[in-house]
C-alpha cells in the first residue's frame, strides 16, 4: 500500500491528461460544424430551392449545430481510446472523415488484435448511432 500512495497522483493525473476538456468539445463542435454545414447548405438548397439563402443558411447552421452535440455525446460514451481518437483530432482542426477512417481502421485492427470483439464494436458503433437518432428526434 505503502508504495502505491506515492504513485497515485501520477495515475489520476495520466487519466486527466488524456481526457476530452470543455475546450476540446467546443473545438470539436466548431469544426465539425464548419466542415459539415455547406454540405448541407448544398443539400437544402437542391430539396428546397423556394427557400431563400438567409433561411437556407439559418436552417443549415441550425441542424449542424445540433448534430455535432449530438455528435459529441455519442462519442463521449466510447471507450476512452476510441472516445480520443474520435474527438481529439477533430477539435485541433482535421478532417472528418480522414478522423472517422482512422478510427473504423483502428476498431479493425484492434478486432484483429483480439483487443476488442466483433459484437463489442458491433454494439458500440449501433449504440452511438441510435443515442444520434434520438438526439436529433427529440
């Protein structure tokens, strides 16, 4: 016991360190807005061409905004090392869907490794998409 107080501050303070902040999530929330509303401007402005620019442009920050928080949430219950890798690189600025590649590849690999099964990243990829779907519903 004695030789585990000592080491107990760097344990608690590694977990911190890695973890998502309030800044992460507002960077994260930011770009992922940012990267993904003229696409939806585009969308909206094809299915819906009475609309004028200023309502296109209201309804498209709108509905971005509120499916990176929904976003956001989804992820934040992943395990920490995908939750990170999901997350982290979006907040400092890169891109999407290079972010989401990288993460299937690493939830590949790590089923490959037997690090996690099959069923596992199963549940946890058809859990998040339904924790998005009723965000957006409600």
């Amino acid at each position: 016991m004695k030789k585990l107080l000592p080491t107990l501050p760097l344990l608690l303070l590694s977990q911190f360190a890695f973890a998502v902040d309030d800044q992460d999530e507002k960077n994260y929330t930011t770009h992922y807005t940012a990267q993904l509303k003229p696409m939806v401007v585009q969308q909206l402005n094809a299915a819906r061409p009475e609309m004028t620019a200023a309502a296109v442009e209201s309804e498209a920050s709108a509905y971005v905004s509120r499916m990176a928080g929904c976003q956001l949430n989804a992820l934040k219950d992943f395990p920490e090392v995908y939750r990170d890798k999901a997350i982290l690189p979006v907040a400092e600025g890169a891109d999407l869907a290079e972010t989401t590649q990288s993460l299937n590849q690493t939830i590949l690999q790590d089923i490959e490794d037997g690090k996690l099964t099959k069923d596992q990243a199963t549940r946890m990829v058809v859990t998040a998409q339904e924790s998005v779907q009723l965000c957006m519903n409600s």
